[in-house]
C-alpha cells in the first residue's frame, strides 16, 4: 500500500518533466528540419551546376526528378541528387521550383528553388536559393531573391 502512495506522489514530477521536455524536444526537432532544407538546398544548387555542366544543350533542370536517379532528358545529369529529394519532399519540407528564375529558353542559364515548410510543427522558416548560390529566408511567406540573405 506505501508503495502505490509512493507512485501516485511521483505522477505529478514525471508530468512536470514532460512539460518541461517535449516543448524544447519539438524546438529542436524543427531546427533540425530547417537545417536539413538548407542542406538540401546546397544540395540542389551543386546538383544544378553539375547536371548543367553534363548537359551544356540543355543547361539548367527544370525538375527535381531530372537530378534525381530517374533524369531521362539528359542521362549524362542524372543522380546528381538522391531519390527522396528528387520526390521535392524531405523532412518536413517540400522543395518547388521558383518558376520566375527559370527563363523557359534552351540552354536554361538560371533556376531558383524554394523551401518551404509542410506545416508550422515541421519549420517557421522559408528557404529560397537560386543559380548565385546564395540562400534567402522568410519568416511568413515564400522566401524570393529580394528576402533576407541567411547566415
């Protein structure tokens, strides 16, 4: 009987720890998300420039799956990105092209590719890089060439 006393005394701890625990484990699990688009986005440019230099006729990819291991339109470019980001959707992020960067013409001599969160849980951050390399945020909407330069 001292036992189950000593057990129900210990609820209440156990649930302040919890309180206390989950909040920061939710905050780093979102830093570890916009760390991991940012990476994807560097991931994407070394893929862009690569695919371009295999593929000087046709320059840029309009597509993530054409950097991915399924790229037909230039086989010489493919598997310049793994096949999860080539899907556009990793780790809470999905990954669309910016389509005012692409210019539509052959060779295609920019990009732009934007990161956005899937939902506020998974990053608050949006991530935008294009063919300069250099990676843009927004707090609350799309991130463009014009938003912060990230540090």
């Amino acid at each position: 009987m001292v036992l189950g006393y000593i057990q129900v005394a210990g609820l209440p701890f156990i649930l302040i720890i919890a309180a206390i625990a989950i909040p920061n484990l939710l905050k780093a699990r979102m830093a570890a998300n916009e760390s991991s688009a940012v990476g994807s986005l560097r991931t994407i440019t070394t893929g862009e420039i690569a695919y371009a230099t295999a593929c000087p006729k046709i320059g840029f990819a309009y597509s993530l799956a054409e950097l991915g291991p399924d790229g037909s339109t230039c086989p010489e470019g493919r598997n310049e990105i793994d096949s999860v980001l080539a899907k556009g959707l990793k780790n809470g992020y999905r990954f669309t092209p910016h389509l005012s960067n692409f210019t539509g013409q052959v060779p295609e001599t920019g990009f732009g590719w934007n990161a956005d969160p899937v939902s506020p849980s998974t990053g608050t951050r949006h991530f935008f890089v294009d063919q300069t390399g250099v990676i843009h945020y927004n707090m609350s909407e799309q991130a463009d060439a014009d938003s912060p330069v990230l540090q």
